[in-house]
C-alpha cells in the first residue's frame, strides 16, 4: 500500500468505506513500513502486532457484513507508554516498570475499543513523562521526523514522531506541562491539551494528577477533534473527571461559527528569548487570522513570569507523592534485598534515572515541615493569581488566547541535556495553562516547507474546545 502519507482518519475511514482497502491492508503495510522506518526514528517501545491485526480483522469483517461503524473504527493509533492497555507492557519509559503488565485498560483505552480503533503499540517517552526531549527515557532515544540530529519534542515525543513520520495515523500522548504541545510543534503535527477534567486520567500513570491530561495527536485538526471527541466524558473511576456535551461543533466548524470570536495575543508571551523566527511565524498567523474577520486584541497576563517556578514546586511536589506507589512491592523490580531499607534504597536507586531522582527529592524537599508554607502553599497562591490572570483576559470579552507553543523550534539532540534549567524554559508557554487547567492546542505554523516545523498554541476558556478547535481547522482549510 502507498498511500499512507498523509494518511488521516478522515482519509482513512472515507477509504475504508469506499473499498480502497481494508483495515487489515493497511495495519500490514504499516507495521512493515514501522520495521524499517523506526530503526531511525525509535518511537516505539513495543508493537501490538497480533492484537492490532486481530482488531483490524474484525473491522474488516463488521463492515463485510453491513454494521454501521464510528470514524475512528480500524483507525491505527499509537498510545504512549504511560498509559494501560490490558495484558500489554506499559514501561512509563523507566527501568523500574520494564516487566509491568497492565491489569486493565485505561478509560481511554476502553472508548477507544468501543469505537474498534486498532493498537499499534507503545511509544517512547521522557521516563514517567518528565522533560521535554524525550532523550532520557531509558530505552531509547526518539528522534525528529524533520531532522534526525534533533530532538522530537517530549515528554510524548515517541507518540509526535509515530504520526509525523506517518508510522500512526493518530496517537494520544498526556500533557503535564506541555508534553502533547510542544512535541507536536517541534515534530509539525497538531497536538491538544484538553480543559482538565475534560478526559479521564484513569490508567493514566500518575505524574502530577493536578496537572495531568490525556489528549489526542493528529494530522490536522480534525482529526486531533474526532479523536478528542471519542476519548472525553466523565468516569466514574476519575473524580475530577466531568460530563460536558461537545457536539457536532467540534469537527464540523464553519466560518460563522469562530468569525465573532475575539482573540487575545498576551505581551508576556513576547519577550526577550524568543527565538526571532519564532515571533516571525507566529506574526504571519496572526495576520491570517486577521484576515479572516476575526477581532486581535493585546492582552496581559502579568503572573505568567512566575509559572515556571511555581510548576517547578507544585509537580514535583506531586510526583514524589505519586512515585512512591513505585516502592519494589506493589510495583517496581525487586532485587534481593537484605531488609526493608535496603530495598528502598537499592531498587529506587537502581531503577529510577537522575531527572526522577532529582524531582522526588525536590518534591519532598516543599513538602517537608518548615519548607512547607514557603514552598508548596505560597505555590499554590501564586497558582491561583495565575489563574485568575486568564479569568480576567476572558471576562473582557477575548474568547481565544494566541501564542507561541516553545521559544525554539525543535533542538539539537544532547543540547539541553546538562542543564536542567535550560530544558525547563522550554515549557514557559506550555505550563501556565496546566497551571489553569485550560484547553490549549499547538497547530503547525503553514507554509514553512523545507524548514523545522514551529507550531502556534491556542488557549480556550475551560470547556471551550470548540473554540480552539473550530478556529484552528477554519485556518488550517483557509
Ligand atoms: N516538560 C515538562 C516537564 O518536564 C512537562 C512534562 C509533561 O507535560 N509531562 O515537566
């Protein structure tokens, strides 16, 4: 089969229904364009090879026999490896789950089956998702579809390259601080961030669950829409999950529909460290959207100057709460330890890498008696402050914020790597809005052909996926 580039899901079920070819078709020539491909690349960790072709099958023969199937049906997505399919390996990129079997499917995964999509595999992350370059997961490193010297972005960079190489059509990846939108701009897919709460975290391994959220990639923005569409609703196994009706509004936009909306472009998002072609790229949408009737005003934001730290608290603060569930007993590997302490020590140490490490002891640092009002509860003010900062630009009357996703297109594999710090600002636009808990979504800058992708955010107000949705693929058509 040689139409997989570019190969959608709106081109895909089309084709299905049309009789171009059949799931089973094309679950083959993926996983044989996967074998040689990702020997470069290194996006997946595992392949579901009998499993995806044994759900293909059935696609096949549920339409042979006249059922009337969802868009997503026969649909070949890669799941990144933090979350559980029943029965499989889910490593969260880390030695210490390297043997893990997932007793149950995560609510994701479980939607994603009533609606018959096809598992391709696990994709390679940041281990437990912390960072932002995929480099220190530890198994591999992914590398940039664009670019292979260059990092593809992370923590969900296996899931960003799978699609843009077109190994997957689709994938999810999660999103603490950035870990959807910023491989998705740096690889030039679409990536979203869903409001939190929107989708359920349930079998989602937990990195900092007041941050968290599951959310689609794509080729275009509609199909990052028909995925969200398929993964969100309230669960009863996820607390802080919650119902909300999107409608057909999500995939089918038109220019009425976004034209009234008033966008915000927030001066703290323009500032010194940006990177000039950056600001280029994210003028020209600008003036595009424009273009299309759409009001532009200037907006602040003035707390987002603090986000970064107060992530940098509140996280890890989380993580090293989360993480201890991973003590060797419950899960983790266990060697032979000699007593109760021993075993902390030797399997923590051995199976935990240095960026983990130095966030469970930075979390437990704010979290510890005496540090704790300092830290972690001024932390949470601060967060507050930054929330209402948004609440404000909202109130006056701007329906969508526009910004960059990172201050760089995609950076030079081991750049970042000894400095932690320097890999942190890479999520200055990216955290605020977990911090908030709102939708956010990274489309690709058009017309930069042979140069690295650049990808432009879009933050809606919570719930408002429609919004950020419905703008991107009317500039995505225009
Ligand atoms: N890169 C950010 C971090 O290192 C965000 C990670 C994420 O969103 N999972 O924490």
């Amino acid at each position: 089969m040689d139409n997989l580039k570019g190969l959608t899901i709106k081109k895909f079920s089309e084709g299905l229904r049309d009789k171009e070819f059949s799931a089973t078709e094309v679950t083959k020539s993926l996983f044989d364009y996967i074998d040689s491909k990702d020997k470069e690349i290194k996006a997946f960790l595992s392949l579901h090879k009998d499993d995806a072709l044994a759900r293909a099958g059935e696609v096949d023969a549920a339409l042979a026999s006249g059922e009337k199937l969802s868009s997503l049906a026969g649909v070949p997505i890669a799941i990144k490896d933090n979350m559980l399919i029943e029965g499989s390996i889910a490593t969260g990129g880390s030695k210490i789950l390297k043997d893990y079997k997932s007793s149950y499917d995560a609510t994701v995964i479980a939607k994603l089956k009533e609606n018959k999509a096809v598992f391709l595999g696990k994709t390679n992350l940041y281990e437990f998702a912390m960072g932002s370059s995929t480099e220190n997961s530890a198994f591999q490193i992914t590398r940039n579809p664009h670019d292979v010297s260059r990092v593809p972005g992370g923590s969900s960079g296996g899931s960003a390259a799978a699609v843009a190489s077109d190994m997957a059509v689709a994938a999810l990846g999660s999103d603490t601080g950035g870990s959807i939108r910023e491989p998705a701009s740096f690889c030039g897919v679409v990536g979203m961030k869903p409001t939190y709460g929107a989708v359920s975290r349930y079998g989602l391994m937990a990195m900092a669950s007041s941050l968290d959220q599951i959310g689609p990639f794509g080729k275009t923005v509609e199909d990052a829409a028909i995925l969200f569409k398929a993964i969100a609703g309230y669960d009863s196994k996820d607390a802080t999950s919650f119902q909300t009706d999107y409608g057909d509004e999500l995939t089918n936009p038109s220019l009425a529909d976004i034209k009234n909306l008033t966008v915000g472009i927030p001066e703290e998002y323009f500032v010194e460290g940006l990177d000039k072609e950056v600001g280029e790229a994210i003028d020209k949408v600008i003036a595009e959207i424009k273009n299309l009737g759409l009001k532009v005003k200037p907006v602040s934001l003035p707390h987002t100057k603090y986000a970064l730290s107060v992530y940098y608290i509140i996280m890890p603060a989380e993580v090293s709460t989360n993480l201890s569930r991973l003590d060797g007993i419950r899960y983790g590997t266990r060697e032979a330890a000699k007593n109760l302490t021993d075993l902390y020590y030797e399997d923590k140490g051995a199976g935990f890498g240095p960026e983990v490490k130095r966030r469970i002891i930075l979390g437990t640092f704010v979290l510890s008696a005496g540090y704790y009002e300092a830290y972690y509860a001024k932390a949470q003010k601060v967060r507050r402050l930054i929330k209402e900062d948004f609440e404000n630009v909202f109130k006056s009357g701007v329906d969508v914020i526009l910004t960059p996703v990172a201050p760089t297109p995609a950076f030079k594999i081991g750049e970042k790597t000894d400095n932690p710090l320097h890999m942190y600002l890479s999520d200055i636009f990216t955290i605020p809005l977990n911090l908030a808990g709102l939708p956010g979504i990274s489309i690709p800058v058009k017309g930069r052909g042979a140069k690295l992708p650049i990808g432009f955010q879009l933050i809606g107000r919570p719930w408002r996926e429609a919004d950020i949705l419905g703008l991107g693929q009317i500039y995505e058509r225009a």
